[in-house]
C-alpha cells in the first residue's frame, strides 16, 4: 500500500512546526514524556503491555530521507536552516519501558522516553499509534482467553483488521496474549507464529457437491484437513463429513474436525458431537467460528458446547466493544524541572516515574505504588530500560519471552479484576513524594 | 514497521491450502466473486465507497517473492509441485467496480472480480482489509461533514488509528469523503492533502510561562499561528492570546486563530469570542477539537457554538460507534455457472452483477435496483469495468474526481437517508432475471 518503510514522516504537522519553533529559540534540552491510559475502556480493569517492540525500531530507524525532506521543503513553513537541522536528525534518547505482556493498571506510565525536547515531540505521533492499538489488542486477547475456558484460540481477523499493519499487530498482540496461531499468513513469517487454516464455503460452493468439496479437500490434506460444514446444512454437512471420515479411515488416513461457522452454534455443536459419536468418529474436533468475541465464547463455555477450539476474528481484531483507549503521552519534566498539565479531565502528573508491585506470599498481585522514578519503595520495579543513547537493550526482542510475561502476570492477577463485565478495580496509589511533587508543581503554575 | 511492500503473504492461510486443492484437481476455471456489505451498522442508511484504488494497485503487484515461497515450504503442507507454480503465479482477472466516492446502499456489490479460482480466492483476504476499514471510514467522515453544519473538518487521528496503514487511509478516505485536510504529514506527502497543525500542550508546558511559548511560536509562524490555549485556564489563555495578537498587529502580522480542546466548549467558545470581540479582533477563528464525533459536532453546530473549523480525531479514525462492518466476499459464478450460498444470516445471491439507480428530475437519488450485469434497465449503471487482463484503467486513479463524486452523490442523497439517528433504509430491489436466478440456482442445490 503507501511507502511505510521510513516512517519518520507519519506524525502530526504540529510536532514538526513545534520544532521549528523550538529551534528558532535554542529550546533544546531534555525533555521527558510519560505514556499512560487515563480511564478504563467499558469493562475493562487492567490493560496487557505491547507495541514496545516496533517503538524501538521505530527509534532505532528514525531519520528523515531526502524526498520528506523535499515535500517540507515544499510546504513553505519551514526555513531551510531547520530543514538542514531535520535532515541530520537522528534519535539519540532514552526510553524506560514496563516489558511487552505485564498486565498494569489505569494511570501507570507503560513507557517513559528522555531526549532533546525536538526528538522527544516529533516521535510522540508514532509511538501512541504502536502502543495504542498493540495493548488495546492484546487486552482484548487476554478478554477472549479467559472467556474460552481453556479451549485454544486462533486470530482470524485480518480481513477486517483496520488496514494491513493493524492485521500484522493484531495477530501479534493476540498471540502475545495466549492465542494459540493465526490465520495472517504473513504474520507467521515475520513472527514465527503458527497458521492455521481451514477452507472458506466458496471452496465448496464452487463444487457441485458439497461431498465432492471434502473429498478433494482430503485428497490434498490427508493428515490435516478440517471440513467446513455449513455452506447449505449443517447436518447434512456433518454427514457429509462422517462419508469422508470413514474412507479416509480406510485409507489410513484420519479428518482432524469439521468447523461450524454459522446458526445456532451450541445446538448446532450438540447435534453434531452426536452425528459423530454414533458413527463411532468421537475423535473428530469441531472448531467454531463466526464473528466471535468474549462474550459469545462465555456463553458456549456456560453452556458446555461441545467445541474444541475456537476461531476468533472481527470483534477481537477492531476490539469492537472499545475500539480505542484514552492513553497520553504528555511532558512531565524539562530541563531537568518538573511540568505538568492541568486541562479539565486530561491532567497529568510531573516527574520521572516507577510502578512498584506489591503480591501476597501465593505471587498473587496486591497493590501498585506509582512513585518517583528514584524512590526506594517495597515491591518489584515494573519499568525498565529498554533503549540507551538511541539504541534498545537485548531484552525488548524476544515475543515468546513476552508471551511467558503474560501468562505469569495473568495468573497472578485475582479473578476479581478479570471478569468480563463490571470488573473491580485494582489498587493503584501514589506514592507521596509523588504527590508532593505534584503540589509543588501545580503551586509554581497557579501564578500564571 | 512489519516489512509490507510485498503484500501477497498478507492472505489466510486457508486461501492458500483451498488453492494446493484447487491445483492438485485441475480445477483452475474461471470464478467470480461479489463484495458487499450485507447489514447497515448502527445509524447507518448508506456506504461512502473507498479502497478501490489499493486494491488495484495490490492485484497489479500480485507475486510470491522467494522468501515466501521459501516460508510456505517449511511449512510441509504444500507441494514443490504448487509451490512451484504459485511461485510464478500473477494476477491476470478482471474488475468490475464502483467508483471511489460514490454512495451506495446495502447489499450493492461495490466490486466483482473474475479470475481463475486460485488467483481470484488467494487475493479475498486483502481486497475486504482494504475495501472495508476504508469504506467504513469514508462513511464515517461524511456523517461527521454533515454534522458540522458546514464547518470545515480536518482529520486528527493518526495518534490512535489502528496501526499505521489504518493512519494512511483515514486520511485518505476522511479527505475523500470532504475533509478540508490532515495531521498526518506522509498523508499530505503520499495523498497531495493538505496538511494542517497548530500546536500541543506540551509545547505550552515546556515554558514557565504560557505567554512565552505563544509569543515563542508567533515568532516562528508569524502568518499561520493557531495557538492552543486550554493548557492551564482556557479564558487566561485567550487573553494571553489577545495580549500576542496586539504584539502582532504592530509588527504588521495577524493571529490567525485559537484552539480549544478541553472542557465545555460551547461555553468556552462563547466567552473566548466575546474576549476577543472585546478586544476589538473579531478576526481571530477558534478551532475546536478533543474527541469530537458526528454526535457531538451536530450538538455543537444545534447551540451554534461560534467554531470556525474542528480537528476531528479518535472517534472517526475507528468509527468508534461502529468499528466493522459485515462486508463479504462470496463467489457467485464458477466456470460460467451461478453458485451460492445459503449458511443462515450469511447468503449470497448468484450471477454477475450490476446496480442501476433511478433519479428525479432534480438529480436526486429515488431507487436502485440491483439486476444482472447484461440487464437493460433505466437508470444510471454504476458497476464500471476497473482493471482488465490484470492492468487497471486509467479513471481508478485520481483521488480527486473521487472527492468530487463523493460531493455530487451526497448533495443528491435526500435528508432522511443521512439522517445522524435512526436514518430511513433507501429502497433498493432485486430485478425479476436475478431473482429467477436465485430461485434456480437454489433449486439446483436442494437436492444436497
């Protein structure tokens, strides 16, 4: 689609004539922006970290290329001394990031980046854009995996992903946040996730017989075929399918499961669980499908449907019921002084910042303090580095690593805060040097 | 971000074992596929159309590198026979579409594609993730347009669109659908869209005081400056602001506006333009923006809040309200013969197809009818060929005229179609040769 290879030029204007601006005054000292979500999205109560990956690459990469440079150029906003500036622009800063998968709470930084104010603004557009909708995404993941019941969950959502970069982090983010593959294809490749695959109803529809669909189909996958059964009746599909089963059998060969992709998907289940007991194939799985989300997978859980897996895909991939989140990335120190903001509803709190996490004896989490970045405070320490002089620490890369981050932290955090609908809020405090810092700060502002 | 150049791999893998199957039976007929939106979303009564120009360019560059090829191989599902011939596989079909901008309604194929099977199944996953996410949008930034009351919108969503792809065509398919212009400056660069910025909070909070980052802007913008004034106390900040724009207006410059972007901002508004009637510039324009959608520009534009123009952000880059849509992409002819489907909710109609809109004598918009593509019927036909032997046509291209389309449809589309709530549903009928059509082909299947 569009050249997204260089990034650098994907940011609001502002940021750029801001920079102007702070280049024309020699404003060029360190700032430190906080990245954070201000509320809980409607039955939500914890987010899942991702996207701190492409952010560093993002850093790592930045620079801006001659032809973005040209079109600035051209928009006669600029003065060609600050377009040389940009053009020698490279990200030189630091970055302390809560690590891709800890669950964290409303208000809690996820990423703290230092640098020179300019590089510290102009990169402010990507990094939401990445962090937004990979934790927005992997929350609701982590939603549909508690609601399964333990049955296995595949993304199926890239057709109706936002755009093709929304696909790949889709497919990312769930699997970050314990799905079991992907359909996404090229999501398998660039992140080794597994793919998985059925057939579509065109596949049997283009047949004149939907027997003679499965038949063929097995032809070419005798060890992993799994048959799509309700292009025209289910039942009748199912029977279809048991055909199939038995001369696959005769052949040495076995049919992994059929998939039910429409109607009533717990009666349906039930009906067919039973076409395949009585013809002793009580082996053969049944994966469903068909605009799933946590709450349905609830509901066929509830209900005991006779599923083995589940396909999961639009309401998962746009997170359908809270198709964004409020998260900020606001300025709370330059030049080594405190800021801070006070706009109705959207305030922030100044200084450099860490989450402390405080479990009971079982590892269970307890309470957060969000205190000063240099504070001692009893707990474990949920930021860290992750980029030095312009350049990221080993321990950001590894997804299966984050993955592993995930299945920990979503053990250790009680049911409570975890039900799908009014969930109780976890504990989150401020520390009170923090609170001091922010009083002192608001009283340096009120003479304005 | 994730290497997208080459987007052939962007597919499901299931298009890809259905097409091992395809190949492997020598079942390599001609197929047509219908895309469509079955339902309307929530307070929805018609579509902007939007992606077409993406979709072509992405058949045109249709091609398996090696390094997917070598990707599929270690997969062990596909033959090096297959393999081999996906290696050298193009795009060689035809497309039949509506043009970029046009409204159409429900169940209106806005493209049709035909193609050997195995081509025109491997390319589904990528035609619906861009014709749908840029669709919805497009519709989403017209219901917002009509809002407005006439005031002038410019997209602000970049930050929290899904992922960067999603960035690019919001404000590609937001401009298309009458937007002034964007944030997003690669946007401007790709789409020749006018880019618009004025600056953030941060900018304000990095100076001690708030008057001197305004007059620190001025400097650098000293005849495009909006300033933000909501960073501490939104009526101190217009004033602030009035204290520049008398500094200006001695050295010969001009303010040209302020932004709001918190609090209540009817109020705000008000006194805002009574401080600066006050002071004797009542040129100054405010900008409004801070999570606006349709709902509430349409409450601003009923209290006539004195806005000149808005930044419109989260909300329409997600089409928050109604984050997806039910577009499908169901094969309708397979070698020279009608097909369909009949799963419950999720049926298709068979045969190639065209849409014929009637008008009144006034130009406006009185029914559609969909027929059959070789059908004589009144009315202005819509379907018009897109690509042919896997090379576009030349009209695809401009996303100007596009913009122009969507502007002469929208005026000739009456009121109580666009209505914000509970919209009436367009009469859209089937002609009697297609409806026969249905019935045969569904006559043909029952005896599955």
């Amino acid at each position: 689609m569009s050249k997204q290879n260089n990034l650098t030029l994907l940011t609001d204007l502002y940021q750029l004539t801001m920079a102007q601006s702070y280049f024309a005054e020699k404003r060029l000292a360190e700032a430190t922006f906080s990245v954070f979500v201000r509320s809980y999205p409607p039955n939500r109560a914890y987010f899942v970290c991702a996207g701190l990956d492409d952010v560093l690459s993002y850093l790592e990469n930045f620079a801006f290329d001659a032809s973005a440079i040209e079109y600035l150029a051209a928009q006669k906003l600029f003065s060609e001394e600050f377009l040389r500036y940009l053009s020698e622009l490279r990200f030189t800063g630091e970055v302390w990031a809560i690590p891709e998968g800890r669950i964290i709470f409303r208000e809690e930084p996820l990423l703290e980046l230092s640098a020179p104010i300019i590089q510290a603004q102009i990169v402010e557009t990507l990094i939401i854009n990445q962090l937004h909708v990979q934790t927005m995404i992997a929350t609701k993941a982590a939603r549909c995996l508690r609601a399964s019941g333990g049955r296995p969950l595949v993304d199926f959502a890239l057709r109706r992903t936002h755009g093709t970069d929304a696909g790949m982090k889709v497919a990312r983010a769930s699997y970050l946040a314990g799905f079991a593959g992907t359909s996404n294809v090229m999501a398998g490749k660039v992140y080794g996730i597994p793919i998985v695959g059925t057939m579509a109803h065109s596949f049997v529809s283009s047949f004149e017989h939907e027997i003679d669909a499965f038949r063929a189909y097995v032809r070419s996958f005798p060890h992993n075929a799994i048959l799509l059964i309700d292009t025209y009746d289910t039942l009748q599909g199912a029977r279809n399918a048991v055909q199939v089963a038995k001369e696959m059998a005769q052949r040495g060969e076995s049919l992994i499961g059929v998939r039910l992709d429409s109607g009533d998907l717990v009666e349906l289940a039930r009906q067919v669980q039973k076409i395949f007991d009585d013809a002793n194939l009580p082996g053969v799985k049944i994966f469903g499908s068909g605009g799933l989300d946590e709450y349905d997978l609830a509901e066929l859980a509830a209900a005991d449907a006779p599923f083995d897996s589940y396909g999961v895909g639009t309401r998962m991939g746009t997170s359908a019921d809270a198709p964004w989140m409020d998260m900020a990335y606001k300025l709370i120190e330059y030049d080594h002084a405190p800021v801070l903001k006070l706009s109705t509803g959207k305030g922030s709190s100044p200084g450099r910042k860490q989450v402390f996490r405080r479990r009971d004896e079982s590892g269970n989490f307890v309470q957060d303090t969000i205190g000063l970045r240099d504070e001692q405070i009893a707990g474990e320490t949920l930021l860290r580095q992750a980029m030095h002089n312009g350049r990221r620490t080993a321990w950001t890369r590894s997804l299966s690593e984050s993955r592993n981050r995930f299945a920990a932290d979503f053990a250790a955090l009680p049911e409570s805060f975890k039900l799908l609908r009014n969930p109780s809020h976890y504990p989150v405090e401020t520390s009170q040097n923090l609170a001091d810092l922010r009083e002192r700060t608001i009283s340096k502002y009120a003479v304005h």
